[in-house]
C-alpha cells in the first residue's frame, strides 16, 4: 500500500498512476491546509487522544518539523496555517474537534499575535518560540524530551532532509534539533553538552 499525502498539484495523476500495482490512497484536499486537516483527522482516528492539536506556519517548514516530535510523542495532529490569517477552514476544525488546547509552534513572525488571538476563542493556546528556529527547535526538545542519551541534528535552512529524519526521531524517541548549514547554534551545542 502506498499513501500519497497531498492533492494533484503536489503529486500528479501520472505519478499515482505509476503506482498501480499497489494499493494507493491518497490524503489529500484543495491546499495545503485542507490537506492537514485530513491528515490530522486520521491521527485522531489513530489515537485517543483528542482535546490538543500543534497549530504550525504552513508557508515555512522549520517549525513544523521542530513540533513533529511532539506530535508523536503526544498523539497530536499539526494543523497549518497562513501567518498572518487564519484559514476559515482551520477555525472551523478547531472549534469541530472541540479542542481545549493548541500549542502553537514558532514566533509572531510565523505565527502572528492576530492568529493566536482567533484561535484563543476556541481553545486554550500554549506557544513555543524561540529567539530563532534553532532556539524553538531546543525548546520543544526540552519540553518533550527528558535527558535523552541521543539527538537527531537536520538542517534547519533546507527541508528535505529534517522532513524524513523528523519522524525517523520521532518514532526512536529522539529530539530533532535545527542547525546551520556550517555552524550549530549556541543554543543547540548548550543543548547537547547539558544532556552529556
């Protein structure tokens, strides 16, 4: 069986259709928030957990990943959504699921104070932000995370790699921290040495 998360403009009818020999389903609406909704609504299906959701910038990735582990450790659906505005779409669900909390992953700037307030009419918020991406990622890693003996380090300036290495971390029970390209960050390698 192959899963194919996303609509048409993510992955194709051709590219569905090379897969013919397996069993394909496909998770996917209109955008990429419709998509997350559908996602989460399975992990939902999945667990019994049901009163939380992460609530992530869905135009940038780090923050995302940084939460995946969350996600997983609690049996949290990521919901996504625009900066600035929230997608009517996300609202409704958020008050649908009758959630009584959304822990929201990043700063202002990912997340805006606007946002944060819409969201506040349905459920309790909680955010994790750090100074930058590396910081938020050290800070879901503290709160999810208590003195782990291994750490997963990923990119934190491109994404295809933190992507799949997100769950990979995840589902070992190992934090996922962002770093440079060339240069961990002062908060990661502060990170790394306290849980020696």
């Amino acid at each position: 069986k192959v899963i194919l998360i996303g609509g048409n403009a993510s992955i194709s009818e051709k590219v569905e259709k090379e897969l013919a020999n397996y069993t394909v389903e496909r998770i996917g609406g209109p955008d990429r928030y419709d998509t997350a909704i559908l996602v989460g609504n399975q992990v939902r299906n999945l667990t019994a957990s049901k009163t939380e959701a992460i609530l992530v910038d869905g135009t940038d990735f780090p923050d995302a990943i940084a939460m995946t582990s969350m996600g997983v450790e609690k049996n949290m659906p990521i919901l996504l959504t625009k900066p600035g505005q929230l997608p009517a779409s996300t609202a409704k669900t958020i008050e649908d699921w009758k959630l009584t909390k959304v822990t929201i992953g990043g700063g202002s700037k990912s997340v805006s104070e606007a946002v944060e307030k819409e969201v506040r009419k349905y459920a309790e918020v909680n955010r994790i932000a750090g100074a930058d991406r590396y910081e938020t990622s050290v800070l879901v890693a503290e709160q999810v995370y208590v003195k782990p003996k291994h750490v997963v380090i990923a990119s934190g300036e491109v994404f295809p790699d933190a992507i799949v290495g997100a769950p990979y971390a995840a589902k070992k029970g190992y934090p996922i921290v962002l770093s440079r390209s060339n240069n961990i960050s002062d908060v990661a390698m502060e990170y790394i040495l306290g849980n020696r």
